[in-house]
C-alpha cells in the first residue's frame, strides 16, 4: 500500500479515478488492510497494486509475487479456481486512468498491461500443470485468444498506417509494437522461467512467436519485432531519470505514454501542469534537470540513439514561450547542456519535421 500511495497517490485521492475494480480494490484494503495469510485477499491485493503502478514511473515489486510465488502456495482446485476467475476479470481492467502506454480502444486495445496479464495468465497455467490437467484447456484458450486478439490489432494498426501514411497513423503502430514486443516477450520469459516442456501445446502455438526461427512464427509479429528493434527499442527503457522529479507523481496527466514522440507530454506538463497550479516552478526545473541528465546518459558518446526526452524538452520550451523562457527557470549549468550540447541540434528540429521523417522512416520500413 505505501509503494502504491508513493508512486500514484492519485489512486487514492482523486475522484476521477474511482469505480474501476483495482482502484476499489486498493481503496477497501487502506480502509481494512487484508490478513496475508488468506491467500485470495493477498493475491488480489498485489494484483491490484501491479496493475495500478506498473504504468507510473516507480512501479511496485510484486511482480514476482503475482506470477510465481503466490501460485506456488496452490495445491487444490477449490483455491486456484477463484484465483483464476480474478486473472479472467483482470483482462477487462481498464489501465487508461493509471497508465498512457495504450493505443486504441476496445478490441483493438494494445497496452503493456496485457504483457502484465499473460505473465499472470502463466504463473496459472504452470499452476494447473502442477495440481490437475483438467484445469488447463481453460487458461490455455484464455492465453492463445489474447495472442489472436493481439495480432488483430496490430495488422489493423499497420494497415492503417500503409492506407494513410500520417503522423498519428505512424505513432499509432510504433506504439502498438512496443506493446505487442514487450507482451510477447514477457510471455517467452514464463515459458522459461517455469520450464515448460517443448511438448507441451501451448508452448507449440505461442512461444516465440515474435522470432524468425521459431516455428510458431506469426509474420505479423515478426515484422512488429523488426522494427522495434531497428527503429524504437532504445526509446522504450525504464525511464529511471524520470524517477526523481516526485512532482510527476501528483496526477495521472503526468503519466509518461511509449517513447520517443514526447512533444506532447512535455507541453502538457508546461499548460495543464505548471500553469494550473499542479506542478511549482521548482518542479519544472527539476523535471527538465532530470530529462538532460537521463539524455546524457542514454547518449553518452554523442551517438543519438535514444531521442525522446530531447523531445520532451522542446515541448516544454515552446509551451514556457521559447529559448528564452525556458533559460529562466534552469541553472546556468543546465543552460550550458542545452546551448552546447548535441541536445541543441537535436532540439532545433521542429516538431512537424521531426514526426515527417519518422512517417518516412517507417514507410521505408514496412515496404
């Protein structure tokens, strides 16, 4: 509960937020803590705690807890049925009031919090493996729906973009194969982690499916990983520079959406931030601090590689009323990183310029 409240006490405080089930959740257990011993209450605590920080900027470590080591305390079907029952509900949880890592909607909905999901689903699946084969057709079909529904909506995402060759259509699909490379491959690490026979069926049909020499390949997929690779890997790290402006943490605005175009996020912070009152001068100084200290080291031989936060910056610049403005509210010693740096060059590029390239960039790739 205190690393919930320390990453996103918006959870708790604000009325916008309240109805979705994790949310519910999280607030019944602050009014009435749950006994760790009851090992269902446990669960759907962490459950809840995973879901509703693993978006923010300092997600909680129960990760493990969710996937394995819960599980391991599985022995009998009248205790793993309901646990399963809550990782079926968690699939329709709603992740847009705690997470901006998202695109699309609905059916088509691609997040990171589905990659969350599939490790879940699999701690389950090696659950029943263990206790009754019965169980597994259940958890088996649920796993290999969400890789058809996912695949789905990627190709949906990339014809879109081949029918109307846009910026929105490219940021679209580049964030819908982040998604879909980090579900896949959380999936691929379960797999491992639990050992899962090469007989095994749903190892057959899903595992690797992301990868070239797997003969589970799915061309879809593949492609996506393709081009994560090549073009947008290095934008989608843990962001741990943006971890120390506690500012960022006050409201579910400020959460950070899929790397690299971050024009947006940064003049947001700026007009629905700063000016209304959410985030002090000092918060923007730290904030800007962090983002051309977590540049330099993303960049450390002047090789661009990782190019977002230089994007969030100029959002902030042109939202604060230019150069100069933004000089107002930094340090000398800052001024001096974004006049003299590689962050000069990479921040004189417009935003329109720099989304034209990248619609270019990608054609090139999918064609």
């Amino acid at each position: 509960m205190e690393l919930v409240y320390n990453t996103a006490p918006f959870v708790f405080e604000d009325p916008g937020v309240s109805g979705f089930p994790y949310v519910s959740i999280l607030r019944s257990a602050k009014a009435s803590p749950p006994d760790e011993s009851d090992l269902f209450s446990y669960f759907d605590l962490c459950l809840a705690s995973h879901f509703a920080s693993v978006g923010t900027f300092v997600p909680t470590d129960v990760d493990l807890a969710i996937r394995e080591k819960l599980w391991a305390g599985v022995h009998e079907e009248s205790t793993f049925l309901p646990m399963w029952e809550r990782v079926v509900s968690m699939l329709g949880w709603d992740e847009s009031p705690v997470s901006k890592r998202f695109v699309g909607e609905g059916r088509l909905k691609l997040s990171g919090h589905q990659g969350e999901w599939l490790t879940v689903a699999m701690g389950a699946y090696a659950a029943a493996l263990r206790i009754n084969s019965t169980l597994l057709p259940d958890v088996r079909v649920a796993i290999e729906n969400e890789i058809k529904r996912e695949e789905a909506a990627l190709l949906v995402l990339k014809d879109g973009f081949l029918q109307d060759p846009n910026p929105e259509s490219m940021k679209a699909y580049l964030a819908g194969a982040a998604a879909v490379a980090h579900n896949l491959g959380d999936l691929d690490r379960m797999f491992d982690a639990f050992f899962i026979e090469d007989t095994d069926v749903l190892k057959r049909r899903v595992y690797r499916s992301g990868h070239e020499d797997s003969r589970n390949v799915r061309p879809v997929f593949q492609e996506a990983g393709r081009i994560y690779q090549t073009l947008i890997a290095s934008e989608n790290h843990r962001n741990f520079a943006l971890r120390a402006p506690k500012g960022l943490r006050r409201s579910t605005l400020f959460l950070l959406p899929f790397g690299l175009f971050l024009d947006d996020w940064g003049t947001l912070l700026v007009e629905r931030g700063f000016h209304q009152g959410i985030l002090n001068e000092g918060d923007v100084r730290e904030i800007i601090e962090a983002l051309v200290t977590g540049w330099k080291k993303l960049n450390p031989k002047s090789i661009y590689t990782s190019q977002g936060y230089s994007r969030a910056l100029v959002g902030i610049r042109e939202a604060l009323g230019g150069q100069e403005a933004l000089f107002g509210v930094v340090p000398p010693v800052l001024r001096r990183d974004l006049e003299e740096s590689g962050l000069r060059t990479l921040m004189n590029v417009g935003k329109q310029e720099f989304e034209r390239k990248w619609v270019t960039k990608l054609r090139h790739a999918l064609t």
